[in-house]
C-alpha cells in the first residue's frame, strides 16, 4: 500500500470530522478541541458544502467580534473549497495545499468524502516516505541484506530473466 492510501485510511473517519452547517460555532469548536482536529468537513447530510477551520474562527468570529454560542457554522464557513480524488499522490496534494494556501483538503470519490486531509498529515507522511526510499537505497548500496531474495515477487521476476 502507498503512502497515500496509508494516510487516507487514517484521516477516513468522516463522522468525527464533520459537522451540521446549523450548528453553532462553539459546538463546532469542542468536537475540535474534543478530536484535537484543525477543522471540521461541514455536511449537509451527506452533502459536502465548506470546511470550518480554526481560520475561520479567529477571523470570521474573534476578530469580527461575533458570538460562537449564537453564530451557525454556515454563516462563518470556507465555501470555495478546493478538493482531491484518491488518485492523487502526496506530493501533488501538498503542492495543491501550497500553492491554494490551504490546511485541509477534502478527499471526494464520485462526489462522496472520504477523506479529510491535513497539511501536517501529508507532510509527515512524505517525510516517512522519503525516509522508508532512503533506508531501502542505504540497503541496496551496501549490500546489508539481499532485497531480492526476500522479496518473492522480485526473485521471481529475476529468475525469469535469469532464464532467458
């Protein structure tokens, strides 16, 4: 499984990471505080329709001087979302994140979430993944054990072309 899978498969947990568009901010800001998450996927049921971030909060209701007890999520909500299939790879999601200057990026198979991602999710796992490549090519350089033979689907491939 790739890096990317992996990650999806850990930040998949879409009902823990979403709320109602007619809740209030603060609810929104304890099931934050509860789940320790950055933001949370709005879901009008099953409907994507914004993100809510701590962002969000601190300009849209500290600095603008509103409520979060009587505020609703929808009114203080980022709408223009920019989103991802799983067939994106980290990299391309971290440049996305970049370059759109986002934290959280939704993961939508035909139009359904899958996943929420966060900038420091994909960025540890590119820093695991490069590390993982570095070991595997210390490996293969030194000779510290032979990858081939304990890989049965590599010492088949080279006993094919052994053979020919």
């Amino acid at each position: 499984m790739d890096a990317f899978q992996n990650i999806l498969r850990k930040c998949q947990d879409i009902q823990a990471q979403s709320i109602s568009p007619i809740a209030s901010v603060e609810l929104a800001l304890e099931k934050m505080d509860v789940g320790d998450l950055g933001a949370l996927l709005v879901m009008d049921f099953s409907h994507l329709v914004g993100i809510f971030s701590e962002r969000d909060y601190a300009r849209k209701i500290l600095l603008k001087g509103k409520s979060s007890l009587t505020t609703p999520v929808y009114e203080v909500m980022t709408t223009n979302l920019i989103s991802v299939t799983p067939e994106f790879c980290l990299t391309e999601c971290l440049a996305l994140m970049s370059s759109c200057h986002v934290r959280h990026l939704p993961v939508l198979d035909n139009n359904k979430v899958v996943a929420l991602l966060g900038i420091e999710d994909v960025a540890f796992a590119l820093i695991d993944n490069r590390e993982f490549v570095i070991d595997e090519l210390t490996t293969y350089i030194t000779g510290s054990h032979d990858v081939i033979n304990e890989n049965p689907k590599l010492s088949h491939i080279f006993e094919t072309l052994a053979h020919h």
